[in-house]
C-alpha cells in the first residue's frame, strides 16, 4: 500500500470516531441543574495537557497556585493527550475544568446543544507555524506532498485546511493534491526526520523541535492570518452546572491562574523553568534550552480568550470540510467571574465580543 493510501484511510478511520455520536443525558449536559450557589466545592477536577501552550496551568499546578486559592477544596488533577478525551471527561461529568484548544471546545459546547459547558477564560495566543522541508518555498510547491497536523478536526487541523482552501490547495491522495495525515506531535516530529512527513502545521513546542532538531524550514506562521497576529490556542472551560453551583471554587480556580500568567509576564526565566520542570516530570522528557525559548518567543498566555475570533473558527470548520456546518457559539462564555477577578486585580476586563450573548 502506498504511504498517500495509508495516510489517507488512517485520517478516514479518525473521521468516524471524531464524527461517531456520544450518548449525553440531560443533567450531564447542564440542562436543569439548579441554579443556586452551593458554596465552595468539597474537591475540583481539573485537566489539562502536558503541553507548553497549556503553561498556565502547569504554573499553576507546580507552583501551588491553584491550591493556594483553593483553600479547603480539594484539587484533583489529569493531564490529557488529545482533546476528544478531555471533552468526553467534561460532557461525562468525570472532570470539572479543563484547558483545551479552542477546536475542541467549540465541540464540547456544540455537541452538548450548548448546554454542557461554558468558556471562562483563555489561557495561551498564537504558537502554531507550518512548517516544511528544506525546498518547500511556496504553497503550491506542497502538491503532491504530505502534511502533517495533531489530530483530525483539533485546532491546527482546521487551520491548515481551512489555509490549504484559500491557496486553492485540495486535500487527497491524487497528482496535485495535498495528502493530509494525521499525527501525534512526537510521531511527526518523528516522520519528518525519516522523510515520510514533508511538512507540518504544528503547536508549540513542536514547531520549534522541527526546526532546531529536525531542520524545518518556516513557511508561515499562523499569527499572520489573524488581526494583530493573536488567536486564541488554549482556553478554560467549566461544566455548566459546576459553575452554577460552586461559582466561588471557579473564582479561586481563576485567580490562580491570574496569578500563573502573571509569573510569565513578569518573571520569563522563572516560568520557562518552571515549565520544563512540569514538562519532564510528566512527559519524562525536558525541552532543550534553545526549543524552549524559541517556543516561549511565539506564544503569548494571556486571561482573554479573544471571544471575537470564535464566531470565525467555527466557520473555518466547514470551510476545511471537518463540519457539515458552522456551531452555533453564541452563549459559549461566560467571563463574568474572569471579569470579577481582573478588576480585583487592577487588570483590565476583557470583551465578550457577544459570545455571551444566545
């Protein structure tokens, strides 16, 4: 079998389980969950991956940040390898908050009728870049070769092939085309080394192995397909009937992340240590010190989750053919308690650009 037929048929194998329906009762997608304010939680199960564009709340972990707003709540937590297993988490009320990509949690909210969970913050800009094979200097030059992105439907796969339609680039298997494969960051990163993979649209830290430790060329940065070059890479979601009933534990949980983002701003050197640390303790393995610079340069963690981009990605979808039609993100966020916590902390308030709004 051809490698452009095995790659092909592993992304149609992907495309049914991402599609595949998830039963959902009503209480677990929020409907109905009394609206009164328990008071703090006895325990908050969090997740999160053990990527660097999930920084704040490996900060916020390792620092105790978390814990330290907490108080007597008990803080639980999981780290996660793909988005579609921490959505299921959050709409089978098995975690409470989760750091996802915004792909992701457009999903969680549209599959769930907009019930099941509410955007609370964001978290990590901008930190993805296509990049490709010495030889590889324009779009077109990428017919006939094979890129790479994390996961059918997650946030990068939607940018490249929402980009691949605008250069006129069509995805498949045939002369001229653009085969599209599916793969996890280290097994590109590893694909690309034997040649099999000619490029990849991947996060950081990824995009900065592939090009110190792999030779990857930088073909574009996705921060210039976006107004002042930020998008929103990693945001807080929340089950909806935790937020209701325990919005005390969900300012705690949100202070601390202020408090995370805050030590990036204001001590670099502190959290890209902090960070590594996080990194080898979960993943085994660190990140050298010239990747994890390069890869601190292009991301930016910041509390806004640019609430105005998503009426937008949730477009792009469709036009990369991995939604029959655009979710409905109206009534995604819910900033309220975000709001709360900047001002208290002299910061400014973020826009909810209507994302509140259903």
């Amino acid at each position: 079998m051809s490698t452009r037929r095995r790659f092909l048929g592993t992304s149609l194998a992907a495309l049914v389980a991402l599609t595949a329906p998830t039963g959902c009762s009503r209480i677990d997608r929020g409907e109905g969950a009394p609206a009164r304010d328990l008071g703090p939680a006895a325990e908050v199960r969090l997740g999160y991956f053990p990527n660097l564009t999930h920084a704040p709340a490996l900060i916020g972990v390792d620092q105790g940040l978390f814990a330290r707003e907490l108080g007597g709540t008990a803080l639980t937590t999981q780290t996660f390898n793909a988005g579609p297993d921490a959505v299921n988490a959050l709409l089978g009320s098995s975690l409470d908050v989760a750091y996802l990509g915004s792909g992701p949690a457009i999903n969680a909210y549209a599959k769930s009728g907009g019930e099941a969970v509410r955007l609370v913050a964001g978290a990590v800009s901008g930190g993805a870049q296509l990049v490709v094979r010495p030889g590889i200097d324009a779009p077109g030059d990428l017919r006939g070769r094979v890129v790479a992105s994390p996961q059918l439907g997650n946030t990068q796969d939607v940018a490249l092939k929402r980009w691949l339609v605008d250069q006129g680039l069509p995805v498949g298997v045939d002369p001229g085309q653009v085969v599209v494969t599916n793969a996890e960051n280290p097994k590109a990163l590893d694909l690309f080394r034997r040649g099999d993979v000619h490029a990849a649209w991947a996060p950081e830290p990824w995009s900065s192995r592939l090009v110190l430790e792999a030779g990857a060329e930088v073909l574009l940065d996705e921060a210039r397909l976006w107004e002042g070059g930020r998008f929103p890479t990693t945001v807080v979601l929340v089950r909806t009937r935790f937020l209701r009933e325990h919005p005390a534990t969900v300012r705690a949980l949100l202070r601390g992340h202020l408090a995370a983002t805050g030590l990036a701003r204001t001590d670099g050197p502190a959290a890209k240590r902090v960070v590594n640390a996080a990194l080898e303790r979960l993943t085994g393995k660190a990140l050298s010190g010239p990747v994890l610079d390069r890869a601190f340069d292009h991301v930016e963690l910041t509390p806004d989750p640019l609430a105005g981009t998503f009426p937008r990605l949730a477009r792009d979808a469709v036009t990369a053919g991995v939604a029959k039609r655009a979710a409905d993100v109206a009534g995604l966020a819910d900033l309220t308690l975000l709001n709360e916590v900047l001002a208290e902390a002299g910061e400014p308030t973020v826009d909810t650009a209507g994302l509140d709004e259903k």
